[in-house]
C-alpha cells in the first residue's frame, strides 16, 4: 500500500529484460534431437546485494505483535528481493 511518496521500484533503473520470446526458446528447442532443461527458480533468490546497496532495501521485523511491548528490528536484505523493478528476469 503506498499512501504517498514514491515506492522503490519508481526509484530503481528497469534496464532491458533479459527473457527471450517464448517462440523463439521453442524454435530453438526443436533445432537438435537433444536438450537440456534445468530448473532456475530459486538461483535469482542467491544473488548478493552489494553492501553499499543493502540500505535501501530496508524492513522491520516485528518478534511478536501480542506482546504489550514487541521488539522491532530494522533488518536489510542480503539477496536479491523477489519483484523488484530493475531485476531483469522478470
């Protein structure tokens, strides 16, 4: 929910898109009688932020919202986080 200001990914530079058309990935599959698939989910998830980028990528961590008085945390993400603009595979 955004109320006012902007949000991070109008900060972030979106560069070009690093995916193929799916046509072209399927042209390109049938050229040989063999092919190689791998599954490539989670590898953008063990990308390292650089540490002089890791502060605007900043959240609270709330232990337990029950307690009368709960810790807050300010913590910062290390990997790449997932839906980010200017991640290029997405």
């Amino acid at each position: 929910m955004k109320t006012t200001g902007l949000s991070l990914n109008e900060c972030l530079h979106v560069g070009p898109k690093f995916n193929e058309h799916i046509t072209n990935i399927l042209l390109r599959f049938r050229l040989n009688k063999c092919a190689f698939i791998a599954d490539t989910e989670k590898t953008i998830l063990m990308i390292a932020v650089a540490e002089q980028d890791r502060d605007i990528l900043r959240y609270l961590w709330i232990d337990d919202m029950n307690k009368s008085s709960p810790i807050i945390q300010m913590l910062r993400f290390a990997q790449v986080m997932f839906g980010i603009a200017c991640i290029p595979f997405w």
